[in-house]
C-alpha cells in the first residue's frame, strides 16, 4: 500500500519491537513471565514457561491468529493486571535496550506533520522507563497502555475508542507495528493503512513512504 501524505493525518505507533528492538530484554521478559506460569502451575519457572509455549502455540492454532502471553495466563488461570504488576516489578529496561540514534529524529519529525499516539500492550511503568531509555518521553501526545484499560491488542472495543478519540476517517490514520495479528489486523480490517516493521531499518523506510 503507497501511503500519501495527504491522505495520512495521524499515526499510532506500537512501542515493543516497532521503535526499538532488543533480544535481551524480550528474554527477561520472558522470563518474569515463565516464573509467574510456574507459580500458577506449582512448577519451576522453566518447566512454566515449557507450558506457556505449548499453549500460545495451542491456542493460536486453534483461533487462526497469533495469541499473546496475557492470553496464556489468562487461560492458565492468572490475571494481566498480576502479569503486569510483577513485569514493572522485576524489570529494568535500560539494562537491556540499546537506542537506535535514529528512532528519536524520525519520530519527532513526523510528530511535527501528524499526530502521533503511542498505543502498547505494555503498562505505564515500564512504558515510561522504556520511553525515557530511548529519549522519547515527550514524543507522543497521547500514550495508551495496558493500564488504561486492561483489554490488551487485538481488541475491537480500544481501536474504536482510538479511532473515536482521533476524530479521523480509518483511512486517515496509519498504524505501525512488529506484529499483524496483534498490532495490525484488526486496524488493517477497519480499513486503516498499515505498516509491518520488524527492524529498525524498516520502522526507518516511513518517512520516505509517506
């Protein structure tokens, strides 16, 4: 899809591999979420995080769409508030995410040409820790984290209250995102241009596709 720039009036970036990308904090991350399984199952965390894979492989089988970890504790019998609370508990981004210098210019340059949300399945903690470690604490006029309605991505009802609240047409607001069955879809379906950034070099071809 060619994006133009008169068609586009606002875009919604995702946070958690779109504006940064980094193995070792997915691996800590992975790992909160691993002991908190094992808690839940009476196991050791390794043995929890043996079943979170085999579920989220399950159920994303079973359902056609790739499911996210909140939905396997959820299903294992946890909560994503207590997923959450022992993520902004237990993790330090700034130990594991190295910026890329030139995520900040292009966000504040198109922060200059559209509106520019932040909508993430993180919660506010971490998401304010990983946007300061990344020099983009006032790079969004509006952050949307899990904390603010706990019905994490895919979720039609907060698309359509972001689309309500941005007071655009879908085909004027462009969504941009690691993943498409999370992140992308359901906006894609809404008839939302989209774009699919897996690396930093990709998230960086944006400016020169709009």
């Amino acid at each position: 899809m060619m994006l133009h720039e008169a068609e586009i009036k606002a875009i919604v970036f995702d946070l958690d591999g779109t504006l940064y990308v980094s193995e070792p904090f997915e691996q800590v991350v992975w790992q909160s979420a691993a002991r908190y399984a094992g808690d839940l199952l009476g196991v050791a965390a390794d043995e929890g995080g043996r079943q979170i894979t085999a579920l989220r492989q399950r159920l994303s089988e079973e359902r056609g769409t790739l499911q996210t970890l909140a939905v396997a504790i959820e299903v294992l019998g946890g909560t994503v508030p207590e997923l959450h609370r022992r993520f902004a508990a237990e993790l330090e981004p700034h130990h594991h995410i190295e910026p890329d210098p030139r995520v900040g210019p292009l966000v504040e340059g198109l922060r200059q040409r559209y509106t520019s949300w932040l909508l993430t399945n993180n919660n506010r903690t971490l998401t304010d820790k990983i946007l300061a470690t990344l020099g983009l604490e006032t790079a969004f006029e509006r952050v949307i984290t899990i904390n603010d309605t706990w019905r994490p991505k895919p979720d039609e009802t907060v698309l359509d209250e972001v689309l309500e609240a941005l007071g655009h047409g879908p085909e004027q607001v462009l969504f941009v995102g690691d993943r498409y069955d999370i992140d992308l879809r359901l906006p894609a379906e809404r008839g939302c241009p989209v774009l699919l950034t897996k690396t930093v070099d990709e998230l960086m071809a944006l400016s020169a596709l709009l």
